[in-house]
C-alpha cells in the first residue's frame, strides 16, 4: 500500500473511530484489542501476531514485522431488565419500576481499529495504534415508573412513562484511544511504553426522577429551605471530555518455546463532563480506571501454542463507577452520612457529590486461556480458539441503577482464524459469544421489589494486514 492511501485509510479510520459505539463484556472493557486477541479470548500477548497487539502490551511493537493493521468488528448486546411486583406500588415514598422484560434497543455497532508499526532498527520500533476499548449503550423506550409525588402527602401516586418515569432512558458512553508505542529490545527481553490519548462522550437520558437525590437541589434546599433544579443531569445531549495516560510493558522470551509478559496502564485522568455535573461524582469526574496484566504462552509442539493470561480492571478507584447506591441513604449512627433528601446531612453523598452515588460496580479480574494451531497440513490457515472468565462487576443492591449499565457478563467462547495470502497480506477472523448472564437484586428504593438484569453478546471481527 502506498503513502497516501496508508493516510487515507488512517484518517477514515480515525473519523470512524471518533464515533464509537460503546462497548461491555468484561465490565465495560472488550474482552481484547485486535483480532489476534479476539480470537483466543484476550489471551495471547506473551507472543504478539499483531500491530494491533501493542494495545495488550506496548513491547509488541518490536516483535512482530511491519504491519498496518486494519480492522472492524460488528458487535451485538442484547440487555433485558425485569422488575417483580411490589406491595408498596408507589406508596409511602417508594420508586417502583414497572417491568416485564423490557429490552434495550440498539442492538448492533460497528467497531473499527487501525494499527501501524514501523522497525526503526533491528531492535528499536514505533507503532500508532487507534481503537475503542470501552463504553456502554442502553436506550430503553417502554415501561414505566409510579410513585407518590409528595410522599406521605396527600397527593395520590401516579405512573409515569420511562424506566425511572421520566421517558425514554439510557445512557451512551465511548471510549477511544490513540497510542504512541515506543518499543525496544535487549536480547531476549522487550519493553514498551506508549503514552495514552483518550476520548470519551457521554449522554444520558430519562433520569430526571433523580433530581431531589442531586447536591444541586440538596445544597440549595438545605441552606435556602427551596429546592435548587439540576442542569447537569440529564437530556443535555452529548458531553465530551479528553485525558491522558500511559501504558508500559515486557516481555520476555525465556527460550525459543517459552515467554512471559506483564503491562500496566495506569488511570488515565479525564476532563470532567460538564453537562452532566450532578449526575457523575465529583461534579462530573469520569476517568478510565487502570488495568494490570500478566501472562505466558508456551509453543507446546511446532503447530500448537497455548496462552494463558490475567487481567484486573480497577474500577473500584473511579467513583463515578464505583460509589454504590447507599452512598444516598443514612447509615445508623453515622448523622452526616446520606443525602438529605434521604435523611441524611450530607450533600457530598448526593449525585454530583465527591460520595454521589454511581454504579456500585467492584474490580474485576479475568481468566483468559487461548491456542493456535497451524496444522502441517494448512500451511496458510493458523486457527485459534479461547475462553474467557470474569466475575461481573454489579453487587444485587446495585441492580436498579445498573439497568441504564447490565454489564452482567462472565464467560466468553472465541474462535478464529489467519489466512496467509500469496501477496504475504494476511485475513483474520474472531467470532465472539457471552451467554446469557442474570443478576437479582433489591430496589433499594422500593424494598418490597426486586430487579433482574439479563445480558448476552456476540462479535464477528475481520482484519486485514498489509
């Protein structure tokens, strides 16, 4: 491929990229980066194929020959909530959901990512990679919502139309990143570092219930005895925010058959979202949280490699993520803990607050096994397969909220494969399913009801590399 059409495909790759769609399987992280990735279930870095594979572990880079890497995913969530009948139905202060099965639409994204590695000697390389990791898209256009508009008042409960009774509700969060590897090798080790731009929207919608549980209305209420509305809740359209981080890694290779690799990407520190100030922690704050990984890959016989590998997701540092549900309720004994509308005294425990509450989401730690088996017989055709295991993130006392994010997931069955052209250009194929996954917990603000959530996946990736 020539200059100009290299920069071609690199700035409609960019363009397309700039409008990801979002993404969960493991928490909201893809199960990999690239299709050499994909196709063994995120396993695989110790012995990188790729350009694309310096997104896993930027020591890559050096490793594998001149590429430039192009690829697209069609990816398909398919999410479900179900609430159970309540005995309070919007009585005495309670928010009953109302909801029997209702799917989330928007059920199928393209996903494009483009890499490009250069060999600036026999041990230095640099290498350009653009692609989306993370993110989540729910839009829920039925069910409803009833409660008691003044509580204990006199006032009758109503039902209102919308998951939480405020229309159509959901949330849109894409990630992308654009990485700037530097790779070198020292005998049988390699190091990398690639410092992390990283883009983000955000949109949210239907959650205008929530306004009495905001710092904004609390703060006004609490000092003015008037309530005070948010404007950085929700229905504000899409915010935008950059940040910047950095990835490091090594890989060593020990002998011939055997490698051992480790990367970290540290929190990648973002703008905050403006527009939606008093729905997120901190006043908007939602950085990327980091990510650790380790693992080994062993060329059990000339035609079989076998990769195993571990990755843990930090999300419990991030509060826009992390902060459960009862950060709005008073705990016993605690007289400043709770938002006041709840109870409590304290409007840092409101939404928008340094305590607002978020997803309730926990670090998640994933198990990836994957091989590679280049039959004697297929000397152009290198297939792969893995499987994929990790806890998901949700606590059942955080169901209801995670509605608008199931990322319920935890097993994860890949496969694929890499055909060799006579022109030395390569096709890569990952397919990807996350059967169905179930979590139950109470509405925490309806104690008489509980809430389901149900999510599946499936991905088909395709690639080429020039």
């Amino acid at each position: 491929m020539n200059a100009p059409l290299r920069v071609g495909v690199l700035a409609a790759a960019v363009g397309a990229a700039l409008s990801l769609p979002a993404h969960a399987t493991n928490g909201y992280f893809t199960h990999g980066v690239g299709t050499h990735s994909k196709a063994m279930a995120g396993a695989g870095d110790a012995m990188p194929d790729m350009a694309i594979d310096v997104a896993n572990n930027p020591a890559a880079g050096i490793l594998v020959d001149e590429h430039l890497d192009i690829g697209l995913a069609l990816f398909s969530p398919m999410r479900e909530y179900s609430t159970t009948e309540s005995e309070l139905d919007g009585q005495m202060g309670a928010f009953t959901l109302n909801a029997d099965g209702i799917d989330s639409d928007n059920e199928l994204f393209p996903i494009p990512y483009i890499a490009k590695n250069w060999h600036l000697s026999d041990t230095r390389a640099f290498t350009v990679a653009f692609y989306g990791r993370g993110g989540m898209n729910t839009e829920y256009t039925s069910g409803s919502a009833t409660f008691d508009p003044d509580g204990p008042g006199p006032a009758e409960a109503m039902t209102m139309p919308g998951t939480f009774g405020a229309g159509t509700a959901g949330v849109n969060l894409s990630q992308a990143f654009l990485e700037l590897t530097y790779s070198v090798k020292f005998g049988d080790v390699a190091v990398g570092i690639a410092p992390v731009i990283a883009y983000q929207m955000f949109e949210a919608e239907g959650v205008a219930t929530f306004a009495p549980y905001t710092k904004t209305y609390a703060e006004s209420f609490v000092t003015t005895g008037e309530p005070g509305m948010p404007t950085g809740l929700t229905n504000n359209g899409s915010d935008d925010s950059f940040g910047f981080g950095v990835k490091v890694g090594a890989i060593w290779n020990v002998s011939d058959t055997l490698a051992f690799q480790a990367a970290y990407q540290t929190e990648t520190d973002m703008e905050e979202f403006s527009k939606y100030s008093d729905l997120f922690a901190e006043g908007g704050d939602f950085d990327i949280p980091a990510t650790a990984r380790i693992g080994v890959s062993l060329q059990a016989t000339p035609q079989l490699q076998l990769h195993f590998d571990v990755e843990r997701t930090y999300y419990s540092d991030v509060a826009s993520v992390a902060n459960p549900m009862t950060n709005v309720f008073p705990s016993p004994g605690l007289a400043s803990s709770g938002c006041p509308t709840a109870g409590g005294s304290n409007v840092e425990n409101c939404l928008g607050g340094s305590e607002g509450f978020g997803f309730g989401w926990d670090d998640v730690t994933v198990y990836q096994f994957g091989l590679e088996w280049s039959p004697a017989y297929m000397p152009k055709v290198t297939w792969r397969a893995g499987y994929n295991y990790g806890e998901q993130p949700i606590s059942e006392e955080n169901a209801a909220i995670n509605i608008l994010a199931p990322a319920v997931v935890e097993e994860h069955f890949t496969g694929g494969f890499c055909y060799d052209l006579d022109s030395g250009d390569h096709i890569s194929v990952a397919v990807m399913y996350a059967p169905s996954n179930t979590v139950t917990g109470p509405n925490l603000f309806d104690p008489t009801q509980q809430v389901s959530l149900e999510m599946s996946q499936w991905e088909l990736e395709v690639a080429y590399t020039f």
